[in-house]
C-alpha cells in the first residue's frame, strides 16, 4: 500500500485533491462514510461524495443553525442520512462551543486555539448533558462505515469513543493542528500515534488556508490487512480443530443416549404392566362408586324436601334485607356527592379583576391610541378593579420608572425592541407587586368589551399558566419575514430560519395571559433578549415566550368565547375583541356604537 500512495505530501502536489480522493476510492470502495462536522454541507468532502454518487453516508453536525441549514440543502437527498448530534470521546456530560468563527465550533475552547487565531472569542457555550460517541453512531448507522471524516477538533480525543469502529476502517481523513503549542488532543502527533496502533497509517498531510492546521489522510496499512489475515487464518484453524473435538464428543454422546434408551425402554414395559393392573382396579372402584352415588341421590331428595320451606322463608327475608341495603348506599352516595361539591367549592380559587395586570405596550408615536384607550375601554378596566399600565421605552433610564399608569423601561421605543420591553416589565410587576395571579398582555391597536371579557374569560383562568384568545398550532405556517419594513434598524431584516411553528403559541396580536409562575420564568430572560438585540436578531415576542415556556412543560390553552375581529367587519360579530386599530378616534368610535343604547 505504501508504495501506491506517497508518504505525507500534500494531495494537491502532483494531482488534484478529487484525484486523491477517487484513487482511495477505487483501492478502498466506500461501503458506509461517516463526516463528523457537516457544518453547512458545503465541505469539500461533502460535495466529492455528492458529485460521485456514493449513498451510503452519514452527516453529523452539533451547532443547530449548521444543521438546519445542512438539512435544507440535502432535503432531495434522501439515500442520506442525517443527524444533529454533539460527538464526544465519551458519552458523558461535555461542553459545545460557538465560536466567533463558525468553523471552530467544537468541543474545544475558542480561547485554546487563539495561537492559531488570535481574535477567536467564544459565543456561546452549552451544557450538553450526555454526548454521543462514534462507535454509538456507528451502530445506530447499520452502515458497514469503513470510511471516516473528522472535519473538527479534537480528532483525537473524539476517536477514543471508536474503539468497536477503528479496527473496521479503511480510510481516515482527519483535521488537526500541526503548531507545537497547539492543544495536544488535535494535534497530527497524537491522531498519528493513536490511528498506528489501530493499523492505519498516513500518507499524506494537506494543509489548509491557515499553515498550521492540515487535514491528515491516513489508510489501511498493507502490513495490519496481511497480520489481520494471519490472525483469521490461526482463528480458522483453531475453530476447525474444535468442531473435530465437538464431532467426537457428540458421537460418544450419542452411544451412550443409546444405551440409556435401551433401558429406558425396559422400564417402560414394566410401567405398562402396572398400568393395566391399575385400570383393573379402577374399573371396580367405579362401580362402587356408582352405587354410592345411587345412596346419595336418594338422601340428597328427603333433605331437598326438609329444607324448602326454609328456603322460602329465607328468600323473603332477604329480599327485606337487600332493599334496606340498597338504601343506606344510595344515602352513602349521595352524602359523598354533596360533600366533594362542597370541598370543590371551598377549594377551587376565585379570579377577580383585582387578580389581573393589564400591560398594554406602547411608544411615543401612538400616543393618541393610549389616551383614546384612557378615555374608553381602559377607564372601564379600571372601574372594574383591573391594574392597568402602558409600556413606553426610554434608552436614557438604568431602571423601570412609574409614572401614573405609564412603566417607563430602560430599553429602546422600537419595533423590535418589544420582546426585552415586555420582559422588563414583567419583572418588575414579578418585583413590586405581590398579590397579582395573572398578566394580561395587549396591543394598544385592540378594543376589549370589558365586561364580556370579566364575565366569559376570568373564570377559565384558575390553576393554568399560560392561556391566549388564539392559539397558532405547532406545524403551522407563518410569516417569517413578518418584521420587515417595521424594525428601526434594516439590520433586523433577517427571515427567520423556519415558516412554521416548532411548537404551539398564543398569538400575541390578540391577547394573553401569564401565570405569576410564567412571568417569573419569561423575566429570568432578559440579559438573553438583550444580547440577541445587541447581534440584531429579531425575536418573534409570542413565538419565543411560548419556546422558553415550553421547555418547562407549559403549553398555551387557548380560551373558549375569546372571540376576535379586525375592524373592518366587528360589526357584523360584535366580538369581545377588535384587533388593527389604526388610530385613536377609531377606538372611541368603537366604544361609542358599543355602549348606545340599543334601538326598540
């Protein structure tokens, strides 16, 4: 084999890298490729197997957006099998890391590897809380993988997971890092040391656009087949030598079985000869047995006769007994009834609009819609006993500031800023008010029939945590391009990565409610939503406070008469909410027709 392939070069020394790749091709056919680090789908090795045809591959990428995006570009692959999936040495508890450059993301630290890039930071990091190792993806394949591509650091460390996969491989291609002072486990030293003892042996070393990272080509050495074949040969002799010493022991086996049948059979005469004599005796036993029965019947008709009134006497006695029986059960019954509809009323809670915080988020530039909502449905909350508060954003403030019914909160007054600006405030209502059950969260472009509203929806609150007017399912489709032309910043402008629901959420343009439980949960985010602003990722408010809850086993209910219409056409439903109010005077011009009094 080494005299086919020449000894750590790089590929593209004499031929292109397609070229190498074709030669291991035609000397090691691929009969199942595993590439641990897929990334995007757009590596060099991906698109050789893709532009060859081979079909039995395996991709496997750990970062979630790599993987989403690896999906949607192999989605008319369907001979590949793909899987998101963070590998380790080990399947114990280990740490992904998110690199400022996305190639490096990987188990090790972005801060190890700064000798080789100096601005390398870490991003984000996540706990994952048991790994998979490669031997685990190489059974879960049911693929003969005899081809393996390591396109990420620590190949070494990654490969101490291999040990049932390494002695049926073929051809390794492996990324490392060829500077001294580079972490040990991605070094070419320690794969090298650790791929010789398993028979594979490099041939070559292609450097990448960085000098010191290479990715290292390593394949079957001649030498480990030919001791490999020895080995099975001495195996092949050795089982021959047992099945000769089986065939022998089981021939004497079988004279002596002969023998034992021989007296066995002897011992079967002599039990037919007791046999026939026991049946002789049976057969007088039943005789006798039937003139005793004969007795029997004879005693069992003068007693039948002796017993019948009793019997008759005994029914009606017992008829008495069973009605009375059946009285005191039903009475039993009927207290057990009355007393649990007693206990659920004592037990079961009571929610008044004094339970309830309305946030109604705002900015400056609707200013007319809030004084409009002051004026009309918002002065009837407050008649009711509802806490009510417009949400306005101010940069210039370190912390919440209250102002009359205005929570003034330290973020910007923008579209996009409306996730941390409700989040704000749900901490602070969580921190400053310590008898409320609920938040209700609404649009200043909605009209609320108040007393519609107090009647219908307060009592479906109770025990639950989070509960909408509308409740979009999971698979659904939606607008991922929803916030564009709205944000303040076009560096928001960004569509969202799928057009359908992961889970189920309650729709934010028409109201819902959080638990105390669930704002707290929802408020423990905030430092998260600013660092997304900070990377101008836009959050969909209702879509992400349904994924942070349901990580919590929290999923929205959605409330029965909670009926809604857009302006335009209430007037044919007459809802209990009016939705895409485009001003101020429309507002009260709903409020108006909906509290004239009604024409005879």
């Amino acid at each position: 084999m080494r005299s086919m392939i020449p000894q750590t070069v790089s590929p593209d020394t004499i031929f292109p890298m397609e070229t190498w790749l074709d030669m291991l091709r035609a000397i090691f056919p691929p009969q199942g490729v595993m590439v641990v680090g897929a990334g995007m789908g757009s590596s060099p090795w991906v698109q050789w197997l893709h532009n060859r045809g081979i079909e039995s591959v395996t991709l496997i990428e750990g970062d979630q957006q790599q993987f989403a995006c690896l999906q949607h570009r192999q989605a008319g692959n369907s001979s590949w099998m793909l899987q998101q999936a963070v590998v380790a040495g080990a399947d114990h508890q280990t740490v992904f890391y998110q690199a400022s450059h996305a190639s490096e993301n990987g188990l090790l630290a972005p801060e190890t590897l700064q000798s080789l890039w100096p601005n390398l930071t870490t991003v984000k990091h996540t706990a994952v809380s048991s790994a998979t190792t490669l031997d685990s993806l190489h059974a879960a394949s049911g693929k003969p993988n005899n081809w393996l591509v390591l396109d990420c650091l620590p190949a070494a460390d990654l490969l101490q997971g291999g040990n049932t996969l390494l002695p049926v491989l073929d051809v390794v291609i492996a990324r490392v890092t060829t500077r001294p002072d580079g972490p040990v486990e991605a070094s070419l030293a320690a794969l090298s040391a650790q791929l010789g003892q398993a028979g594979l042996h490099q041939v070559c070393c292609q450097p990448e656009r960085h000098p010191d990272l290479a990715s290292a080509w390593f394949v079957r050495s001649s030498i480990a087949l030919r001791e490999t074949s020895q080995h099975q040969q001495q195996e092949i002799t050795r089982l021959q030598h047992a099945l000769q010493h089986s065939q022998s022991t089981q021939e004497t086996e079988h004279h002596a079985m002969k023998r034992q049948a021989a007296a066995d059979q002897s011992q079967i005469d002599e039990l037919q000869i007791q046999i026939t004599q026991l049946s002789q005796q049976t057969e007088t036993l039943r005789h006798e047995k039937q003139a005793a029965q004969l007795q029997y019947q004879a005693l069992s008709a003068s007693l039948n006769t002796a017993l019948q009134d009793t019997v008759t006497r005994l029914q009606s006695l017992d008829e008495r007994q069973r009605h009375f029986h059946d009285g005191l059960v039903q009475l039993g019954a009927d207290i057990g009834q009355l007393g649990q509809t007693v206990a659920a009323t004592q037990t079961v809670p009571i929610i008044t609009p004094r339970d309830i915080v309305m946030l109604i988020p705002s900015c400056k530039k609707n200013s007319d819609k809030a004084a409009a909502i002051r004026k009309t449905w918002g002065r009837d909350a407050l008649n009711s006993g509802f806490q009510c508060y417009f949400l306005i954003g101010d940069p210039e403030l370190a912390a919440p500031k209250l102002n009359g019914d205005t929570l003034h909160l330290p973020c910007r007054d923008d579209y996009e800023s409306l996730l941390l600006k409700l989040t704000l405030a749900y901490q602070y209502i969580c921190e400053n008010d310590a008898v409320f059950k609920f938040i209700f969260k609404i649009d200043d472009d909605c009209y609320l029939n108040v007393d519609a509203f107090t009647c219908n929806i307060l009592p479906q609150l109770k025990s639950n945590d989070y509960m909408g007017g509308a409740v979009h399912p999971k698979g659904a489709k939606f607008n991922n391009q929803w916030h564009f032309g709205k944000c303040h910043d076009e560096k928001f402008e960004k569509a969202y990565a799928f057009d359908q629901a992961m889970q189920s959420f309650a729709k934010g343009g028409y109201g819902y409610f959080l638990s105390k439980q669930a704002a707290q949960i929802i408020a423990s985010h905030v430092s998260d939503f600013r660092a997304e602003l900070e990377q101008f990722v836009y959050g969909f408010e209702d879509m992400r406070v349904s994924s942070i809850l349901a990580k919590h086993h929290i999923v929205p209910l959605q409330l029965a008469n909670y009926t809604v219409a857009k302006i335009e056409s209430y007037r044919i439903s007459r809802p209990l909410l009016v939705f895409d109010i485009q001003d101020g005077e429309s507002i009260k011009a709903i409020h108006n027709e909906s509290t004239a009094p009604s024409s005879q």
